[in-house]
C-alpha cells in the first residue's frame, strides 16, 4: 500500500523540483554529493563565471538544499538535504526517448 503524499509534502517537493529544473543547479547538486567543495572548485566544475555559478548557489541556499560555511577567503557548500540523492538517482535512471 502506497502513502498518500500530504499537500505540504507535495507543496515542498514541487518548490525543491523546480530549484533543481535547471542543467546547472543540477550538475552542482551532483558535484556535492559526495563531498563539500568550495565556490572555486564548483565554478570549475560548472564551467561558468564565479558571478553566475554564485547565483545558482544562492538559489540552492535560500532553498535550504545546500549549507555553506566560511573558512579562511573560502566558502565551502554542501549537501543539506539527504533527499537529494534520491532525486539525483532519478535524473540518473532516466533514459532518453
């Protein structure tokens, strides 16, 4: 038997779905999984200017799927949602038509 998903819960995903409705957003969710990384690494990884990569960070904060913390000059993100994995394990079984 199947749980029925309350509004709230429905409500919660579909605002974190449309975070992550974005090729960006979901390369750096992906490029968190296993590890915290800082602005700099993930800015690699995405291959975009640190100005965009950082407004897609933003995003992913204020949505409360990443945490961030500063040491140093350096700030480092990482995961802040264990659902995320889930979600990431979807988008990897997808297959293309």
């Amino acid at each position: 038997m199947t749980k029925e998903l309350t509004l709230n819960k429905v409500t919660l995903a579909a605002k974190t779905l449309k975070v992550l409705a974005h090729p960006v957003r979901l390369k750096i969710v992906e490029f968190l999984e296993t590890e915290e990384k800082n602005v700099s690494a993930i800015q690699k990884h995405v291959k975009l200017q640190q100005a965009v990569t950082s407004q897609h960070l933003k995003l992913l904060y204020v949505h409360n799927l990443v945490e961030k913390r500063r040491q140093k000059n350096f700030i480092y993100y990482r995961l802040n949602n264990d659902m995320l994995s889930g979600i990431l394990n979807c988008v990897r079984d997808c297959k293309s038509n």
